[in-house]
C-alpha cells in the first residue's frame, strides 16, 4: 500500500455522502480519535428485512472494533446464526455544540461522528475473547479492567462479543461558528455557539461491601 | 381503546426484548420524556438490504417525531422514493452513569433509551412543514424559533422533513448502583457509579454581524 493508503481508509460509494462532502473525512488518525474518545456506539442491522439500531458498548484495539452483547441479545444471536457474519453498520457520536445562526435555516451542531460499515463476526477464540472483554472494560474506563475481578468461565461463556473489522469508514466533522447570509448579520437575534460536552459528575460508592479508596484512574473523572 | 392502552404502547415481537425484560417499559409518559430531554436520535434504515445509521435532530409533536435532513441526504431521498415510506428505527440514548462493579462482567451503564420502529415519510404539507421545522429548532433550544429568521421559500425546499408515527415504541432503562455477586464483596475493589451527563458550557458569541445581549432562554443555559 502507498503511504496514502495507510494514512486513511479508502472511500467507497457507501461512506461518499450526497452532500457536505467537505465535512467527511478518511483519515485512520482521526477517525481513531473519535472512536477513542466514546465507549458507546448505535449499532443497526437489518432483521426481517427492516432496519434495527440499539446502543451498544464497543472496544477500538487496532484495526477492529469489539462489540459487547450478551449472548442472549438479538443482534448477537443473529451475528453468531449468520453464515459469514451479520451485515452492521454502527455510528459513534460526539456533539461538541449548538450552533445558533440568526435564520433558522442555518442553525446546526457542531459533532464528530464516525461511521462504520462491515460485517459483525462472534469473537471465539479463547485468548482473543479475554482480550476483547479487557478492552472493552478499558473503553470506558481506561485501566479499570486491571483493578476487578475478571470473568469467571460462566460469565465469559455469558457474554458475547463481536467483531467488526475498520475497512469501511468515514468521520465527519462540523466546527465553528454559524454560517450566516449577509443579509441577516444585521437581524436582531444572538448568534453563536453554545458549548456542549460529556461532563463526569462526582464518583458515588456502592452502600454495600468493602469500602476502598477511590482510584486514581478515577479521581480523575471528577468534574471532567 | 382502555385507559391502559392509552396510557402505553403496544409491545410487539419487535419491541419484546429476548433479555433483560424488567428494563423495558411501555409507558407513554416515560417515553415522552425520553424522547423530549434529547434532540438527536440515530436513524437507521436499509439500503440494498444492508443497513447504515446515521446521527439526526428530531423533534417530538404528540405522537409524532420529526426528523431533520436536506433534501439531498440519502436517507431523504430514499424515504423520498419508496412507495408508502421507508422503514426506520431510530433510538435515542441518554447516558446517566458508569456502573463499576467489583467483577468485570458486572460493569455496566446506566442510561434512558427510547426505540421507535416505523416508517419515515416525508412532510409535504406546507404548514405541517413550517410547524415541524420550528419544532426541530425549538426541540433543540426552546423558544429559539420565536427569535430567530423563519426560513424562506427557497430554504424551505432545501429543507426535508420526515414525519415517524409513535406507535411501534418502547424504553429501556437501567438505574442505580452494580450488582455484586455475593463472594465479591469484600474484593479491594472500588464499587459504585460515575455519574455522566450532558454539560452546557458558556455561549460563545459569533464575531461577525451585529451583537445582541444574550437572551434569557439561552443564558439558562450555561453551566446547566
């Protein structure tokens, strides 16, 4: 592969977007950061003929996302019944904002979402699986899967979880101000920015049990 | 119908969940209040039999949600197209905490998630347009569309809006603490939840174009 094959994933008709173009984007590190950034996702898959989507918990490790079920759940039951994997496609969101133009026509958000079409695998292998739980623990708190008790054989047996190899990926991103027409810069409406963003509130413990010190790779939430 | 109908949704095979059934509700009101604490849902649809979803604004009036695009999107214009609507699931998650167990597969989150099965059918009545595209600004800041410049003809026709009918809904909520499996207990491993939310930060204003105090409904705003 070129150097440019590396830097970003390849566009195909389906992550070619009809319009906003200038919004999309390929490239591997950017679209690694969004996906580092979230630990949920909004995964669809068509069941019957009709579509489904449902929030789920994902792991990046490399070129493959991990997807969290357990095995009683309906897309991992069709994931594990489908003769080469479930067609997916999931969808990661942050929004950074409300974007409030003077015309109603302009207002927008401010996001960084990535998108991810592929084919959604059972993970089986033994070693693989405990990686993938690990990471998938470590997605939404980073460093809590070395500080808990790991799954014991029924509970690993319990949960499924899910592959989707990174091939067919785009990101998009709004930034910025509001786009105004220049007719409207005069109006007499506020135009700007609203901020928005995922705050961590303080770390409450469980009544129950043993009472230990808040870790540091928690401490550091608060307030975040 | 019975009090009781009018007061839920009817599940379906769609909407019966095949795990964690004590999560799933029906009912109207927590539902609407769901629907209505948020104002962007993931939609996914089918599209040569492969499914994509895709981060949307959406607004709830009574019993029918609005969804937001341009008229050249994909979605739109399949939706569009297909005789009679096309089929969607859209959901929309609000995050309220991480759950930390002392087991790792205990770990969980605490969210309020709505799922809407139905089809999208585009708007095409002039005022039941004009109507949804005030809501989808107001779902997003309420009161806004009173206070900014209504779209004109020519932004109106760039606008698509979908219409989706309550019917085929249902919540799924998880709440509290971990659950602890009773021999973990006494493990040296902090127990308890990370509460998460959505944090608006201080409004930034647009350099360009005429300054306008910061109204009330926006101040409201900051730091909430």
């Amino acid at each position: 592969m070129s150097q440019t094959d590396t830097d970003r994933y390849l566009p195909t008709p389906r992550t070619t977007p009809t319009r906003a173009r200038h919004r999309v984007a390929y490239d591997r590190d950017l679209v690694h950061a969004i996906l580092d950034e979230g630990w949920l996702c909004h995964l669809a898959f068509v069941r019957d003929g009709l579509p489904a989507v449902l929030p789920t918990l994902y792991a990046r490790v490399g070129e493959r996302l991990y997807l969290h079920g357990s095995t009683g759940a309906r897309p991992v039951r069709e994931a594990a019944a489908a003769p080469g994997g479930m067609p997916v496609c999931l969808t990661v969101t942050h929004v950074d904002g409300l974007v409030l133009a003077r015309s109603a026509f302009h207002h927008s958000v401010n996001y960084r979402s990535v998108v991810v079409h592929g084919t959604a695998r059972p993970v089986t292998d033994a070693a693989e699986r405990a990686r993938a739980f690990d990471a998938v623990v470590d997605q939404v708190v980073p460093g809590r899967s070395a500080d808990c008790r790991p799954g014991d054989v029924k509970e690993l047996a319990a949960t499924a979880l899910l592959a989707v190899d990174l091939a067919e990926v785009s990101a998009k991103v709004r930034a910025g101000g509001p786009i105004e027409e220049p007719d409207d810069l005069d109006l007499p409406h506020w135009s700007g920015v609203l901020p928005v963003r995922t705050q961590y509130g303080a770390p409450v413990a469980a009544d129950e049990g043993r009472r230990v010190p808040l870790p540091a790779y928690l401490a550091a939430y608060a307030g975040r």
